[in-house]
C-alpha cells in the first residue's frame, strides 16, 4: 500500500470497518482511468458519510453496482474513490397486494425477479445481464429493452428513488420518504444521469403481474421498407403485443420478432390476427431465447475491433436509418447488425478496424442527428477513446448543467463521463 493509499484509507475508517476498504485492482480502472480505492458500506446511512467524506477532501467518487456498465459514458477526468452498493442488496419491501416493491440500489436484477415470483408478480423490464446488473446500475443507465413497448421505460416504472447528495444528505422523493428535496422529481432526474447527482441507494417501483402464457413469432421480410411499413401496420392494428423487435444485417433480410402475453385462448386470436395483417409474408412460432438477442450483440472476443452503439430514430425512418448504417459502413467493408424496437431505438454493432470505426461512426452520428435522432457509443476500441459518447448536446445542457451545480457544486461524483462534459 502507498503512503497516499494508507492516507486515503485512514479517511474513512470512522464510518467503514477494514474490511469494507480495499485498494482498487488494476481491473477497476474505468475507461483507462485508475481509482486508488474501493469502499464497501453496509447501509445506506453509512455510504452516505463516505461520500461526504469524499466530497469535503475534493476527492473523486464512482459509484458502482454490478459493475456490468462501467464502460458506459466517456471515461472520467479523474477517480480517486470506488463507492459500491454491492453490500446493500436487500428487498426492503415486497406490498404484494399494493403491486410495489421497495429495494437496496445494489441488489441484482435477477435475485429481485425471483423475489417478486413468489407471488405471481414481476418488475416489467428486460436490461442487460441480469444475474450480475444492480437495481442502482440499470437505474443510473436507464437501461431497459423490448418489453418498454407495452410496460413503458424505467421512468414509468420507478416510483420513488432514495439517493445520497455529496454533502452526506440522504434525501427521497416519492415512496417513503426520509427527506424531500422540493422541486425536484428524484426519480425522473436520477435515472439515466449515470451517477452525476447522487448515489441511488433504494427504490420503489411499481410491478405487474407474471404472464400466464407468452408465445413469440418471428417474421421475414424482404427489404427494410417492408419491414418498416409491417411494424407500422402492426403498431397501428389492434393487436395486444407487448414486445416488438427487428433484426437487421449486412448479410441478411429483415426479421421482424413479436411477443404476446396471455391466456391460450387469447394467444391463438392474436395469432390469426397477426397473419392477417401480415398477409403471404413468412412466419414461424420461434423461441423465447430470442428475446436475448440484444445480450448477444455484446459477445466478443476482440473488444479492439467491435464498436457497440445505442441509435434513435422515429419508427418512419427506419428504412432511412438503415440505409445510413450501411452508406457508413460499406465503403470500409465493416461488419454490422442492428437490433431495433418499435419504439425507435436501437442497438448497433459495427465490427472491423478501429480507423475505420471511427470514420464510420463519425458519419453516421451526423446523419442521424440530421434526421432528428441519436447515437451514443458505448463500446469503443480503446484507440478511439477520445470520441465522445454522447454526441451534440440539446438545447437542455444549461439546464442540466445547473442540476448537477445545486446537487454536486464540486463536482465529485462521475465527473466528466456525461453529456456535455457533465
């Protein structure tokens, strides 16, 4: 341990016990950046003072839950300190008849899902790796997938959020309260803010019950332009599905996925409905495996060469969306695939040489953005560290640069890795 380490150490023995103090390993360096150490608290209460801590040394602090996305965002001016919740990983509450479910920031999306099965009841939301991602994590990220289309985003799902401010202040909004902050909406604003103006340390959300039955088709189509008018056909159509997907390649025709949810009876209607609308275009009943096509996107083996990014589109520029992939990415012959919802957001993986990625993604940001939509990167080759996630910032950044002042005036928490420089 260094003299710096064993002082850093010190710092924080009155709220953590030795054992919730380590030095951070190579491996938890974030985007190259290297953190010196990693704290451990028990309680809410306890990370609490450890961030304020932190904050009155000028000290540097990521947050971290599972740790499944800490390549997510631009890579942080400066890490002194590793906080994580992983300790803090308890169902507080599960109101069944209520539908709500109170829970610690650090525990796993999985070891909640299995929690709320025992009485019939889910939190409707699909996010990457499961087993080892956090209820803080995908909060922070706001990661969600397919089934958004009918049960809405984390926004609409969390309804109150406890978060540690950097001055030690623990403060709640919605759910039960340990203290309000007036005028802001604590849920909305920390979801998505990537840990730049609080630390989560609990949730409320609101849950829905298990499916009684789901059946999953997959449907092939010709070119995107079919693609795109079927999805709206089945968008505009009375059908009761609760996930809508399409599959899109450099080597293949469109396939459209679609998940139902409900009795036998009620599957089967939805079924001959579907092929009416679908008409002489090939379907077959596929396996639920598929609804983990957006994990796959993220199985590699050389990170130096893969590019994975997050991509906005409105449902009518699909096919327009498609065409600039591919003007992007054929004149360096780079491989692509992109898994798009109906609701207009996507996942694009671009697989070659990390020049020709840059370039790539260099022009397809701009003609996306001139449509209206977004790219945000997040996995680069290491080469190309210096291009930035997020892409051109809203007319919102003031406003949200004067959030992150009121909540973190010394800009302790995640510095640097959000929009704008945030």
């Amino acid at each position: 341990m260094t003299t710096t380490s064993a002082t850093l150490e010190s710092r924080f023995r009155a709220p953590l016990g030795a054992e919730q103090i380590r030095i951070a390993t190579s491996a938890e360096a974030i985007l190259g950046v290297q953190p010196q150490l990693v704290l451990e608290p028990y309680t809410e209460l306890q990370l609490a003072d450890a961030l304020r801590l932190a904050n009155e040394a000028s000290l540097v602090v990521i947050p971290r839950g599972g740790g499944t996305k800490l390549g997510w965002g631009n890579p942080p001016s400066r890490a002194d300190i590793i906080l994580s919740t992983a300790r803090l990983n308890s169902v507080i509450e599960h109101a069944w008849a209520d539908l709500t479910v109170t829970v610690e920031a650090g525990c796993t999306v999985q070891t909640l899902q299995e929690t709320l099965a025992h009485h019939g009841q889910r939190l409707a939301l699909d996010p990457l790796w499961p087993e080892k991602a956090t209820v803080g994590g995908i909060l922070a990220t706001n990661d969600s997938g397919a089934l958004r289309l009918c049960f809405g985003a984390l926004r609409d799902l969390i309804i109150g959020v406890t978060i540690a401010l950097p001055d030690g202040t623990l403060a709640s909004s919605g759910g039960k309260v340990v203290k309000n902050v007036a005028g802001y909406d604590l849920p909305k604003l920390v979801t998505g803010a990537l840990g730049t103006l609080g630390i989560i340390t609990r949730a409320v959300f609101r849950l829905h019950p298990l499916p009684r039955n789901t059946r999953s088709f997959s449907i092939y189509t010709a070119c995107p332009d079919d693609a795109q008018k079927l999805v709206l056909a089945i968008q505009d159509s009375k059908l009761a599905h609760v996930a809508l997907q399409l599959h899109f390649s450099a080597e293949s025709t469109p396939i459209i996925d679609i998940l139902f949810e409900g009795t036998e009876a009620g599957l089967d209607a939805q079924a001959i409905q579907m092929r009416g609308i679908s008409g002489t275009v090939p379907i077959s009943e596929a396996s639920p495996a598929l609804w983990n096509a957006r994990q796959e996107l993220w199985s590699f083996s050389n990170p130096a060469e893969i590019a994975i990014a997050k991509i906005s589109s409105l449902p009518t520029d699909l096919a327009h969306t498609i065409e600039l992939i591919r003007r992007a990415a054929d004149p360096s012959h780079l491989m692509w695939k992109l898994l798009m919802y109906a609701t207009g957001l996507g996942w694009l993986r671009l697989e070659g040489p990390a020049n020709h990625l840059q370039q790539a993604l260099t022009g397809l940001r701009r003609g996306v953005e001139k449509i209206g939509g977004s790219l945000v990167l997040l996995h680069r080759p290491a080469s190309i560290s210096t291009f930035d996630t997020w892409g051109t910032p809203g007319d919102s950044l003031p406003l949200m640069k004067a959030v992150k002042f009121r909540l973190d005036p010394s800009n302790t928490l995640n510095p640097g890795r959000f929009l704008g420089g945030i």
